[in-house]
C-alpha cells in the first residue's frame, strides 16, 4: 500500500500512541512507534517501511511545530533519534492533535516536574558519557579508524555538554524555588 493511502487509516492511531507517550512522559524512537501500529489489526497490511516512512514524517512535522522533541539517541540501537511528546496529542476525532493528556486535576507541583525532568536529563547524560566511553575504548583499540570516528565522537560530546548545561539551568530553577518556597 502507498504513502497515499496509509494517512487515512494510520494517522489515528499514531495521535493515540502519542497521546499515551505523553500521558505516561514515555521516549520513543520511530521504529518503536512504527512496531507498535503494526501490531494493530487495521495496519498490518502495510510494509514496515512504508509504515517507518510514515512515522518518520509525522515526527518531523510535529518536531518542526514544537509538539515533539529529539532527546538524545537510543543507548542500545544504531544511532537512532529518542524523541519525547513536549505537547499532548488527542486521540480523538480532533486532528488538529494538540490537547493536554491529562486532566486538570493531575497537576502535580512544578518541583516535582523539574526532579523528573532532571532525572531523566541525568540518565541521558550517563547514557551519552556511556558512549563517550565505548567511542574512546574503540578509539584506543583501533588506532587506525580514529580519524573516522572522531566526527561522532565530537557530537557526542557536544550532546553531552548541552545535556549538562541544561541539566544546571534544571538545578539554578530549582535552587530558586526552593530559596523563595515556592511549591508552585
């Protein structure tokens, strides 16, 4: 089947995923996304590269638009991107596909927010300095391919130091939140 005709039938249940990725404040990489729409009855005629194709767009749409954002690189695949849903999506017959997963009686307080957000930055910092590592063993063994592996290497490493920097502002917020007592 064609990219044409996957929209009509796959769209719904990508809003639908995405809805539970951001109600459960889940990371996801496109072929995580597309393996769990093949499981779905009504998308199982479709290849799983057209399928991939697909979520691929639709990723980048909504990352252009801000609702989804890259977030590092799954540690155990390939280089591939780990997104996260910035915005919730509804899963309804709206497809305009932004609308809070969670009620309005979830809100929890902004502290708490900042200590997830800060946990998680954390674990990607030790998942990219986990690489940094695994680069530079590769590096010492293979003295040979290092000028080829110093442009990811370098990329990494840039990924880690953004990572830290935005971890710090995480930590500067809180300070300051927790000098005034807000619990906002």
């Amino acid at each position: 089947m064609s990219r044409r005709q996957i929209y009509p039938v796959a769209a719904e249940p990508l809003n639908t995923l995405l809805a539970q990725k951001a109600h459960n404040n889940a990371s996801f990489t496109i072929c995580e996304l597309r393996d769990e729409l093949l499981e779905q009855p009504d998308l199982a005629g479709f290849d799983q590269r057209t399928l991939r194709i697909f979520v691929r767009d639709q990723i980048n749409k909504r990352v252009k638009r801000g609702d989804v954002e890259r977030v590092g690189l799954h540690p155990c695949f390939k280089r591939r991107d780990l997104f996260q849903v910035v915005k919730a999506f509804n899963s309804g017959n709206d497809h305009s596909g932004l609308e809070s997963a969670k009620d309005s009686t979830d809100v929890e307080p902004l502290t708490t927010q900042l200590r997830r957000d800060s946990e998680q930055l954390r674990a990607q910092m030790e998942s990219s300095h986990l690489q940094l590592q695994a680069l530079q063993e590769i590096a010492d063994k293979y003295p040979d391919v290092r000028d080829k592996i110093a442009p990811v290497f370098e990329g990494e490493k840039a990924q880690a130091r953004a990572l830290g920097e935005k971890l710090k502002a995480y930590a500067k917020v809180q300070q300051m939140l927790a000098e005034v007592g807000d619990e906002a």
